[in-house]
C-alpha cells in the first residue's frame, strides 16, 4: 500500500476565521452555510476541535457499510463514497471515530471530506497556516522504490537516527557514488564492512578524521579528468566535521571543491564512548563533561558550524532533520544539484538514543520536538538568494518540552535552562536576521558575491 | 484429505471478512479459505432491507469482489455448509461429503432467524430475511401483495414494514412487547417512532402474540392471543435470530446460546475462534468478566472478527476484545434514531422528546453509558469511544450535556485527535 497524502490541522495557529468550513460548504453545496461543511472546526473550551475525515489506513466505515458504499481508494488513499450504492442506515457513523462522516440534513445523506481531488479548498483558503495539505507522502512512494544502497543488518543502536539518515540519503543520491564515512558512528555501524565485506553497494572508504573532504577531492577530480559523472559524498559525525576534520573541510568549502558534504549531527563522539564535541550543547551531559559534585554537563555553548560553512560562501549550505522529511528530500535534492557545481554542505541534526539517554522509539519525536522548540532551526543557504528560513520559527514550543525527554539534560536547573533558552533566543535572532538579510555577515557576502562576479568578468 | 490451510473461515460476512484483513495485515501469505452457504460474493444481512424495497440490486450489494479475494490470496468456496466440525483431526466436513483440513478455525457463521412455535405457522408460506435468496423471494412477493402481516417490532421487523408499506401494501405489525424496538429505545423514543408508523397507515398491534396460523386459500390467516383475527396475502416472521450452531454438534467446542469465546475470541478448542453473530463474548457493562453476551450487531462482528484475526495470525499488536456494547443506527421515513450504549446502567442526566426529536443521556457518575437520539446529532463513534475509554466527563459535564456533539468533540480532540 503506498503512502498518501493529508490534511493536517495545527489548532495553535487556527483563528477560528471559519473560512475553511464556508468555503467548503461553498464547493460542494454551492452555499456559504458553514452546517453543510465537510470539514467543522468547533470551540470547546479552549480546545479547537477538528472534525475531519482522516482517510484512514484501515478505516472502520468502510468495514461497518453493509452495501459497499465506501470504499478506500487505493490510487490515493481516498475513502469514496458511492451515493448511488449507500443505504443511508448511518453504520458507517458509528465506525469513526473522529466524527470524519456525518448524517446531512441538508443533503439528507452522509457526507465526508474528499480532499477535493487532491487540491483542498479549506487548505487553499486558510490563511494562518493551521491547515496544511500534507504531500509527503510522495517522497516516501518515490524514495521507497530505490534501492537500499547499505547492506542489511548494519549494527547501529536500537532506534538509531543516522542508520535512517544515512539509507534515505544513499538512496536518493543514486549509485553513481563514492562515499566517504570518517571514523565515528556510520562505519562504526558497518558502512566500510566487516571481515572483508562491505556495507554498501557503491565504493565506499574510510579516511581518517582529518582528511576526509581533502580525499574525496582528489578523487571528484581524477573522476572528472576520466570524464564520468560520479558524486562524491562525505557522511561524517560532527566531530569529523567540526572538530578535527575541520581544516580539510574548511578548505574544500574555500576551493569550492565539486563535493556533498553531509554532517550528521548527534552532538558528541558517540561511537567511542559519548564525549563531547565542539557541536554538544551547553549544560549536556556526556562521558568527558560528567554530571556529579562539581561538574554539572558541558560549560559551552555548541559552535554553530552550518552558520560557519555558510560564511565559507560555499554553493548550497542547510540545516535539515529527520522529524521533516519533506523539506530534508527537498534540501538533499538542491544539495546533490549543487555539488555539481561546487560545495554543498548539509548539516543534519541526529538525536542519539544511546548518548543522549533517551527511549529508542521516541527518536522522531525528539528530532521533532528540537525544531518545534526552535532549539535547532531550519534553513538554507545559496549565494544568490542568502540565508532563508524553511520552516516558521515564531511559534516555538517550550524548549523544556524538548529538554526533559533528555537524559542527558535531566540535571539541569532553573538557571542552567534559562541559559539554553537565552542562547536559543540568540541564535534565533541572529538566524532571522540573517534571514532578513539585515545581518552584517549578509552584507559581507553580497559584497564577496559582488567582488567574485567583478573579478570574472 | 489434502493439506490443512493455515486459516478456515467459515462465513463471508462481517465477522470473517474482518478477521480476514486483519489477517493478511500481519500474514500476507499464509493459505486461507472462506466458505459461505450463499452462492454469492460475500454480502451483509444489513443491506437486505434495501433489496427488498428495491433501492439495493443484488448484483450491486457484494462487499468484497472476485479481484479483491484473489489480490489478498483468498480462495472462496461458495454455496457450501459445513456440517461438522472435528477438533481432534482438524478438520471440517462440507455438504458434498469432503473433508477439508485446517490449522486454524474461525466460526463466523452468524445467526438464523427464530421460526416461533405457533400452531399451524409450518403449514403455511412465510418469509423470513436473513440471507440474499430471501430478500429476493420477499421483493418478488411484494407486487402481488395487498395486506401483509410482520410478526416482531424488531430492527428487521420495522424495515420490511416500512418498505412494504411504501410499495402501497397495508401492514399489520404484531409484537408481543408493548411497543416496538424494545431492545434497542426506551418509551419515549419507541412512541415516537410508533407515531410515524401508524401516521404512515401501518397498523401496530402491540402486546399481542400470534396464536395460530392457518392457510385461508391463497391467504393466510393469524390468530391472536386476544382471539383478533388478521387475514393476508403475505406473512413476514421477524421474531428474532439465533445462532448458527447445529454443525458444531459433537464437536465439544463450548457453547451456551452462542459460542462461548475469551477477549481474543478464542473458543474453548485449541486451534478454532468464533467472532460476530454466533459469538458470545464480553459484555462491556458487566461487572463480572466473566460474563458473556451476543450483541448481535454489525459493529461488532466487525470488531470480533478484527480481534480472532489478529489473535489467529499471532499480531503481537492485538488489543483484546474490551466487551460488547450495544449500537444501533435506523433510519425510518428519513427519520435517524441512533442510539449507543446502554439505559439501564446509570442515571438519566438529560432526557428531552418533543416535535420529532429525542434525546437522552445516561451516565454513571460522571462518565458515559449510553446517548441515545432521534434527529439529534451527535456522533456515534465517538460516543463509542468516550464509552469504551470509560473517560471522566467530570471536567466538561454542563458542556456535555448542553451540547453533546460539540463537547465529545472536543474530547476527541483532547484525548485521541
Ligand atoms: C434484515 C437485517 C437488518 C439488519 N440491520 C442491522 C443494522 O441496521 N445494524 C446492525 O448493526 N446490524 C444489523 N443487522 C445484523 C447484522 O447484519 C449482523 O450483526 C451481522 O451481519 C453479523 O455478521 P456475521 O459475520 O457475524 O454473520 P452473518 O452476517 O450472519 O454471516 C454469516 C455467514 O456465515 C455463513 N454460514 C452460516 N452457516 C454456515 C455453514 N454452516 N457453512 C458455511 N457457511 C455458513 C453465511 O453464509 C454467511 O456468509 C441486520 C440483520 C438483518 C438480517
């Protein structure tokens, strides 16, 4: 069954307009009375109810209609309802839970939200964001038909972010690849091998920490000079990347060196034993900042190395994760465009079920919680158009909702939160002034931009 | 015999079909086999009303088509019974004499009509409409039909008397109840409903029982308890159902009025579940666990049917059965009645009748056992939910009860969105 796509509702944005309920009625009754609205978003309380139509994977109206009224659609996901075949005994009502099917009065049938082929009307006129027309799907039905370019049975921790990461990325970039995985988690779980087998289907190799990008330029290089088309992609941990590896990164981004550079983020060196690194936040535990009598998690605050690759001016920088999907397959594509033309440089932040102590099935939801909480951000980079923001940052949830899940920050104090909430409220100024080009830093490169185009022409 | 199948269901209704898809969710291959006594693609008994009055073609009513049976690998053996079931061999015999071998069993045979014990009623032609071949026999015998009689105010009962009456037939009701759809209204709603009937010319005769039939040439002629007599050219027998169970006879799987089965639908055999109308599970408002009921709605066999799958495939997400509750929709001249839950198990906390609608509310303390409405809106499913989480309404109680609908949903919203 392929994935399909959905209306989703963020009642924190909804204004209660209700121009999502007289549109609706609008299109498929031809009258603006909101009663006959396939979708109805009421007040209860303070809470906003959503009554929709959930296109459910294994809907229960369909089970309960006696005459084959209902049917789940399997081009898309659709649950379509046939007026010529109901009966009108109302069953199907008492299977939904989520009151997505209602009798009519007007209509003197049931009626049930459609998505309006794909386009809905409710979606198209709501002007706060709270609905959304979620096409995620997609990528999930295209990527799911690529191969798999690791091998089977790579030995990462339970509930594992980067193995995620680092299959859904491989995938979509295709065979034509030469992968370089510096020592950390990624070979760590079996990307180079073991005993003489490989952990991929494409060449891969294992330079050490501080040489990567410096490799996989000699190779970029030598395959152009043979005249083949072959990307070559870095997987490095942040300690590869911003730590020790950082000079021969650093230089790569400067030559402008046709590479996919992509960071996987998990905050720490956690193949060896979960020390810190120059990318592990501030009042983190990890095994070399211990948490006891005096010491009470890292004294730092992390080193914000996109914003760094960023200022190396490269073709493509962006923040991505896997909590959204969509807009990381988005940036991988424009990432993977890019190195075709000169350094892209993609940072991918990937909560550790192990290191960061928390349950292994909650790893998405703490990769969501992180860009919901703004403490991690979401944006893209190109010379042309600068720093944007790719996902809303004005309505963060509170960032203790994402500390407290975390062992690692289970120590902390008021006052040590108020720090982490302090350096994320800069961070997010900074970025969003960046964003709005009002940043000095911008300034500089449009005037570096400028300086390029004069010397070439 | 020949190599068991890994899945048997006997049935293609709800119940089977059910179990069936919640099956291949967790074995996509594993061989499986449904028999059906119909020779027809799998239907529901629900739909026959609307193929008596017409507004149903039987070829248009099939819930699950040959392309679909062959896409989840289902091989369906139709117009077959089974006559015995053997829980030492594994096995089951068919009408034809074969011999069919299984590793696990799913009784999913559903119910039969109850032929009442009235003098003369075996003499004469009547109808009954519990399977396809009778909802045919019933539309064809409506138009040469005058005068009918209907014997039960049941669901079954009240649909063909509504849809007899509008084919321009005069109809009798006879319900030995004092009013009609006792087991499903109170008074209150049970007289409304009773209102439209009789204002739509049907003659409702309550509190009576049949005493003895007799064919009157090409009538038939009803006697009542109370020496009435009725005379008609069509006798409708709509008192009841009961379950399918002869062919277990000697099998000693457990049975009491149904099949006797634990909150995994499993019977008291290794090896053989039972699920929907032949089925007796949990009562959800039982104080005691053990307790068993036959809800004897569709809802249900959906749900059974789900829980025997999952539990005959080995799905380790299995929630088991949490007990029956009772859920009835009926529409009735573009009238809804919908009612969830039960009455008798706590307070009445909002009761309303008036100018064509009806609404009660019950409740234990402060939480849900039943809402029952006519022309009222409110939805079912969600009602079902609030019920079966047994959540606290404490908190929005003068909501609840002003505004039901608006209130659940929000519940919804909070709770499960
Ligand atoms: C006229 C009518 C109206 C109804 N209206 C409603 C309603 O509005 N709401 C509601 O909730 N419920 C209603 N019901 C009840 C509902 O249809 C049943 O609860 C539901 O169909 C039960 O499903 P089931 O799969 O358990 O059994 P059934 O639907 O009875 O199916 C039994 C299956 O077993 C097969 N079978 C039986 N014995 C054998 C055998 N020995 N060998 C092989 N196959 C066998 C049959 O062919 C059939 O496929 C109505 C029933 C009728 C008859």
């Amino acid at each position: 069954m392929p994935a399909y796509n959905t209306i989703a509702f963020r009642p924190e944005l909804c204004n209660g307009c209700g121009d999502c309920m007289r549109t609706c009625a609008e299109v498929k009754t031809g009258s603006a009375d909101s009663a006959n609205a396939r979708i109805q978003i009421s007040a209860d309380g303070d809470t906003l109810a959503l009554a929709l139509c959930r296109q459910c994977g294994d809907p229960k109206c369909v089970a309960n209609c006696p005459a084959a009224a209902l049917d789940k659609r399997l081009a898309d996901g659709v649950i379509a309802w046939d007026g010529s075949k109901c009966v009108n005994c109302l069953l199907c009502t008492v299977g939904c839970a989520y009151g997505g099917i209602v009798y009519n009065a007007a209509a003197q049938h049931v009626v049930k939200c459609d998505t309006c082929a794909g386009d809905p009307a409710c979606v198209r006129v709501c002007s706060t964001g709270a609905l959304r027309y979620l096409t995620t799907a997609r990528i999930y039905n295209e990527v799911g038909d690529l191969e798999d370019l690791f091998a089977p049975g790579l030995s990462g921790c339970q509930g594992c972010n980067t193995e995620l990461v680092m299959r859904h990325a491989l995938r979509r970039i295709g065979p034509d690849t030469v992968l370089a995985t510096p020592p950390g988690c990624i070979p760590g779980m079996g990307s180079v091998g073991y005993n003489g087998q490989t952990g991929t289907k494409v060449p891969v190799f294992h330079p050490l920490l501080t040489n990567t990008a410096s490799m996989l330029t000699g190779i970029r290089r030598q395959y152009r000079r043979l005249g083949r088309k072959v990307h070559a992609v870095a997987l490095a941990g942040d300690g590869g990347a911003a730590d020790v590896g950082f000079q021969s990164l650093s230089g790569a981004a400067e030559r402008g060196e046709e590479i996919l550079f992509i960071c996987v983020d998990n905050e720490g060196y956690m193949n060896t034993g979960m020390q810190r690194s120059s990318c592990t936040p501030f009042g983190a535990w990890t095994s070399t900042t211990p948490v006891g009598e005096r010491g009470r998690g890292k004294t730092q605050h992390a080193k914000n190395l996109p914003v760094i690759m960023m200022m190396h001016n490269c073709e493509y920088v962006a923040t991505a994760s896997t909590g959204f999907m969509e807009d990381l397959y988005a940036k991988l594509d424009r990432a993977l465009a890019a190195s075709e033309r000169g350094f892209a440089y993609l940072h991918i932040y990937s909560p550790c079920t192990t290191g960061w102590r928390f349950p292994s099935q909650d790893n998405i939801e703490v990769a969501r919680k992180a860009v919901e909480s703004d403490f991690v951000l979401l944006w893209e980079f190109t010379p042309a158009a600068g720093l944007q923001l790719t996902r809303d940052v004005s309505h963060p949830v509170s960032i203790s909702e994402y500390l407290r899940v975390l062992g690692k920050f289970r120590h902390l104090d008021d006052a040590e939160v108020h720090e982490i909430e302090a350096a994320v409220e800069r961070n997010r100024q900074f970025i969003t002034g960046l964003a709005q080009g009002q940043h000095p830093a911008m300034a500089r490169l449009a005037a570096d931009r400028a300086d390029d185009t004069g010397a070439r022409s | 015999m020949a190599q068991p199948v890994r899945y048997l269901l006997v049935g293609a209704s709800h119940a089977a079909l059910s179990a069936l898809q919640a099956i291949r969710m967790h074995d996509p291959d594993g061989s499986l086999t449904m028999i059906t006594r119909d020779d027809a693609l799998p239907y529901s008994p629900t739909v026959l009303p609307y193929v008596v009055s017409g507004r149903s073609q039987p070829a248009r009513v099939a819930l699950k088509d040959e392309s679909w049976l062959a896409s989840q690998r289902v091989e369906l053996r139709r117009g077959r019974t089974v006559t015995a079931v053997d829980t030492t061999d594994c096995s089951v015999r068919l009408d034809d004499g074969s011999v069919l071998g299984w590793e696990k069993l799913l009784l999913a045979t559903g119910a039969d009509p109850i032929v009442p014990q009235v003098p003369g009623l075996a003499g004469v032609k009547f109808h009954v409409l519990r399977r396809l071949t009778d909802a045919v026999a019933l539309r064809d015998a409506v138009a040469g039909t005058r005068e009918a009689i209907v014997l039960g105010a049941g669901l079954i009962g009240m649909h063909a008397a509504e849809n007899l009456v509008k084919a321009g037939v005069g109809v009798t009701i006879v319900e030995m109840q004092p009013r009609v759809l006792a087991g499903y209204f109170d008074a209150e709603a049970s007289a409304l409903i009773e209102t439209t009937f009789t204002d739509a010319g049907v003659c409702l005769r309550l509190g009576r029982r049949a005493a003895a039939v007799a064919a009157a040439g090409e009538r038939i002629q009803v006697r009542l308890d109370d020496d009435s007599e009725l005379v008609a050219d069509l006798l409708l027998v709509a008192t009841g159902v009961t379950p399918v169970l002869d062919y277990l006879a000697g099998s000693g799987i457990a049975t009491d009025r149904g099949v006797l089965v634990d909150d995994c639908m499993r019977t008291s055999a290794a090896g053989v579940w039972a699920a929907g109308d032949v089925a007796q599970a949990r009562d959800f408002y039982a104080a005691d666990p053990g307790a068993r009921i036959i809800n004897g709605i569709l809802p249900d066999a959906v749900e059974q049917g789900r829980v025997a799958g999952q539990s005959m495939a080995g799905d380790p997400g299995l929630r088991p059965y949490e007990g029956g509750v009772p859920l009835n929709t009926y529409t009735y001249f573009d009238q809804q009645a919908v009612s969830v839950g039960r009455q008798d198990c706590g307070a009445t906390v909002r009761s309303e009748a008036g100018a064509g609608r009806y609404l009660r509310i019950v409740m234990d303390a402060d939480r849900l056992t039943g809402i029952f409405g006519i022309n009222s809106p409110f939805d079912p499913g969600v009602m079902w939910e609030i019920i079966q989480r047994r959540i606290d309404l404490g908190p929005v109680r003068a909501a609840f009860l002003a505004d039901p609908q608006r209130a659940a949903r929000g519940v919804m919203s909070r709770t499960w969105r």
